[in-house]
C-alpha cells in the first residue's frame, strides 16, 4: 500500500498505479465494446464514475451493518440502485447516447471495477477515503476509456469527438471500429503501459544498485513490488 | 539486474544438445529458396494482370522490410533483414493481394504483417500466425471494399472489374451451368489475386521447393488429398449446386496457400503425422467456408485457425521415444 493514507493518494491511485483497466484489467467488457468514438467512451466512462463515486461512499457508511455472508448481494442492491437511477437519467436526457451504449448502462452493475472497489476497498475505509478511492478509479477508468477511443474513432472513421480530423483521402480503417479494432489498440496500449512500468522499475534497480556500490553494502535491494490488491 | 559473471569454457570439452547433424540446409538460405520460388506465380501474375501489380508487390515487400528493420532498431536487437524472412512475408502478402490494390493499403498490410504477425511474438520462429495471412485478415477487416474488388486479366483490352469464380459459384449458381473453364483456372486466365489464378505458376514453384527440401511434400498433398476428398463428397451429392473437385483445387487461393502459406516452417506442425491432421483439417475447413459459409473463400481463415490449433497437434502426435512404452 502506498506509504501515506492521504485522500489524494487514494485519488492518484486509480488514475495510474492501480489504473483500472491498465494496472488491473477490470471491467474491459465496456472498455472494448463501447469506445468505437471517444463520446461513447467518455460517456461510459462517467456513468460508471457515478455509480462507482456513490456505492462506494454508502457501502462505505453501511459496511458495518451488513453481514459478511449476504454482502455481494447487498453491494449488488446499492450498485443496481445507482446504476437504475443513471439508465434513465440518460433515457430521459440523452436518448442518443442512451441508444449507442445499449446494454452496457445496465450491465454497470455487474462492472467488476466497481464491485472489485467495494469489496476491496469501501468495505475496510473510512468514508472519506472510499469516496477519493471511487473517484480516482473512475477518472482513470475515463482516462482509459478516451485514450482508446480516440485512437479507435480516428483510425477507424476519420474523426475525433465527432469532427472530421483525417482528410478524405485517408480511408478510414473500419477494423478499428470492429471488435478486433479494439482488441489491438487495447493490447498495443497494455504494452506501451507495461513496456513504461518496466523501464521505471529498472531505473530504480539501477539506482538502488548504484547507491549500494558507492555504499559498499552488502544488502540487496529489494526489487519495488507493484501495488495490486485483490480484487 | 542480472550481473552474474559468465564462465569461460576455453580449451574444454564443449557439451551440446542434440541434434549433432546439421543440415547444411540454414534458414537463410531456405528463405531466398522460398523467394526465388515466389518469382513463376509473380510473373504470371504481372503478365496477366499489368505491370501495376509490381507496384503492390513491391509496396507490400518495402512495408515489410522497412518494419522489421525499424523494430529491431528500436528493441536494439541485430537487423535481421537479410535473412529473407521479411522479404518472404512482404512478396507473400503482395501475391495475395486483389490486384489494382491500392499500394498505400499493401504498405499497411505489411506493417501489419510484421508488427502484430510475427515481432509482437518475439520475431522469427515464435510467431503462432502466418505472418502474411494476419495482414491479408488484417486488411480484409480494415478495407472490405477494396479488398473484394477484383479486376479480370488486362491481357484483352483493359483491366474490367469481375467476379472471380469462387463467387460466381458462390453467388451466381454457375455450377448449374457447366462451370468455369478448367483450363483457364490451371493457367490463371481468371479473376483473383495478383499471384494465386495460375495453379502452373505455382506449381512450377511447388516442384522447385521439393527438389530443394525446402518443403515437406506432405503439406501440400494432405491438403490436395482433403480438399478433393470433401469437395468431391458433396460433388458427389449434387454436381448441379457444388463445384467439381478439380473446380475447388484451382480456384482461388488454394494452391497458393497449400504451397506457400500452410507450408511456413514456423506455423505447422513438426511431426508428419501431425502434417497430416492438420492439411486435411484445413481443407475440411476450406471445403466448408467455400460451401456452406458467408464468404466465397476461406483458405485464409482455415489456415490461421489451424495455426492457432498447431501447438496442440504437435502435443497428441508426439512420437514414442525409443525404448518407452505407449
């Protein structure tokens, strides 16, 4: 865990060090199937914000009230409530998009992201902190989900949010808009994710072995462990 | 870091691994083979289709090249491009390409080809998938329209848009009404891919890399004898809706695919048994694409799916070791 239980630790958390898509790999069911245009994902992104922000802070109120045998089906019940109250929000309000998402609003309540969050985290903290923890997972969630549709809706229609950005004489690859499409960008972006945290972690082998030589200790620097709870 | 401090083994015994026979055959050399084998159903294909296909060709052949030198910069590793690999996979992909592609998509076919095909998996040898059967897939996906365009031989007049005879068996019935000319389809007079129409071509090709050893006659043959086996079943059945076996062995991409792409060292099986399996699985699932699918030609899916089944065919035809007990 991370040295400080600070809220803004918590909050940076989710948006790269335990990124839920790229550090935990979780909820990837939307990921792949709703970024075919960066509206989508961004959308998908903040409905799942909204839920995640606010299960997690009742769940968090109610965690000692809840028996331990029946809790996944009661943070079902407080997840679907959210989710229910987010469908038709956009129902009402952005029919559109409402459309274009189709079955994945509904499906939030069962986004592993959000159930993995209140049963790893808001069910063992402080209100407080579950709620920064909620954020910086759906910020990162969101992050994610727009990086991959942006590279999806310029690859495959030419366009970005919307507005043409590709001159006509590029013809638009429609494989990024199909399942495959989305398959690769996520595995090139898995990569050039891992590829980063690599680097990183041997630069700081490499210090820590350079320090211990000019310190001539004997000990073994121990090599940094990536911060992954269950979930 | 690892800083352990290598051994020097000077003026020892040295101990190696079997095998202690070489081959004087290396992958290097094998790979120009391949190459110079490519070069009948090229030419076929630029006599019958036009000088421009050269420029695909060469677009898909400068994609390749240029890809896996730039990822053996950047990953620091030795440029290998003289080994002839991404020579081949780059002239492969050009040959199977409809003709009158546009060069700019046969480019990003191979970048494809090489990039996801073979150096995502760590480069030669480590590659599950053809490499130029993913960028073919790849293409396919990305620009459907223009990959189904196919224009008819130029050597007429000019180069006319036309079906190929896959689909007109597929979708105009013309089975029903004597088919296409067999002979056409054995010299490549038809519609289809700049390097795949002339069967002769290929099988000039074919002849070569035998005599060479390049190619385990096996491939090719399990792959004939299936195809001619299940095609000729339902031929068979009903000659009036089915094309005839000899039909199914020229059309399209089958020849091509059995002599150049199911044959990739890499991507089949290492047992002869397994060879097998695998050249009839293949067409079994050609014979069912071709008949009964969506699309009028499945050699490129049935022989990635069945590169995707190798691993396994190579773990249940494991031979005995000497002396063991079955």
């Amino acid at each position: 865990m991370s040295k400080s239980n600070s809220p803004i630790n918590d909050f940076m958390n989710g948006i790269w060090k335990q990124n839920p898509i790229f550090k935990q790999v979780l909820g990837t069911c939307p990921t792949l199937a709703v970024t075919v245009s960066v509206v989508n994902g961004v959308a998908m992104g903040l409905a799942t914000t909204f839920v995640l922000l606010f299960s997690s802070l009742i769940i968090s109120m109610i965690k000692s009230l809840i028996p331990n045998q029946v809790r996944i089906a009661a943070y079902i019940v407080v997840i679907a409530t959210f989710v229910t109250i987010v469908d038709i929000v956009m129902k009402a309000q952005f029919p559109e998009l409402s459309k274009a998402l189709g079955p994945f609003i509904p499906l939030i309540v069962v986004n592993c992201i959000i159930l993995g969050r209140a049963e790893a985290f808001a069910s063992k903290n402080t209100v407080v902190r579950s709620g920064f923890d909620a954020l910086g997972m759906g910020a990162g969630f969101t992050l994610a989900l727009l990086v991959i549709g942006g590279i999806r809706e310029i690859l495959g229609s030419n366009k970005l949010f919307g507005f043409v950005v590709l001159p006509d004489t590029v013809e638009p690859m429609l494989i990024f808009i199909l399942p495959a499409g989305a398959f690769l960008t996520l595995g090139i972006l898995f990569g050039i994710a891992n590829n980063y945290e690599q680097k990183q972690k041997d630069k700081i082998i490499q210090k820590a072995i350079a320090a211990e030589r000019s310190a001539k200790l004997v000990t073994v620097p121990a090599a940094p462990q990536t911060e992954t709870e269950e979930a | 870091m690892d800083t352990a401090t290598t051994v020097e083994l000077k003026n020892k015994t040295i101990l190696t691994s079997t095998p202690h026979v070489h081959s004087k055959l290396s992958a290097q050399k094998a790979m120009w083979l391949v190459v110079i084998s490519l070069l009948p159903p090229l030419v076929m294909g630029v006599i019958y289709f036009g000088l421009y296909q050269l420029i695909v060709v060469l677009a898909a052949l400068a994609g390749a090249v240029m890809t896996e030198s730039a990822i053996k910069y950047i990953r620091k590793q030795k440029v290998t491009i003289f080994d002839g690999s991404a020579v081949i996979t780059g002239l492969l992909l050009g040959l199977i390409l409809p003709p009158g592609l546009n060069p700019v998509f046969a480019f990003i076919g191979s970048v494809v080809a090489i990039g996801f095909g073979k150096e995502v998996f760590g480069g030669l040898g480590y590659n599950i998938f053809n490499p130029a059967l993913v960028g073919r897939a790849f293409l396919q996906a990305a620009y459907p329209v223009a990959m189904t365009t196919w224009s008819t031989p130029a050597m007429a007049v000019d180069t006319v848009t036309k079906a190929t005879p896959l689909s007109l068996f597929k979708f105009e019935a013309i089975a029903s009404k004597g088919g296409v000319d067999a002979m056409s389809l054995f010299l490549g007079n038809v519609g289809g891919s700049i390097g795949e129409t002339s069967s002769i071509a290929i099988l000039v090709g074919m002849v070569f890399l035998i005599v060479m050893k390049v190619l385990n006659w096996r491939v090719p043959l399990a792959m004939i004898v299936g195809l001619l086996l299940f095609s000729g079943i339902f031929w068979l059945i009903d000659p009036t809706k089915f094309a005839s076996p000899i039909h199914h062995l020229f059309m399209g991409g089958f020849m091509f695919g059995a002599v150049y792409m199911a044959s990739d060292w890499v991507t089949s099986p290492v047992t002869n048994k397994g060879i097998w399996i695998y050249g009839m699985a293949i067409s079994l699932i050609v014979v069912m694409i071709r008949l009964f699918g969506g699309l009028p030609e499945g050699v490129m899916y049935a022989i990635l799916i069945m590169n995707g089944f190798v691993p396994l065919i190579n773990r249940y035809t494991k031979p005995v070791i000497f002396g063991e007990e079955k």
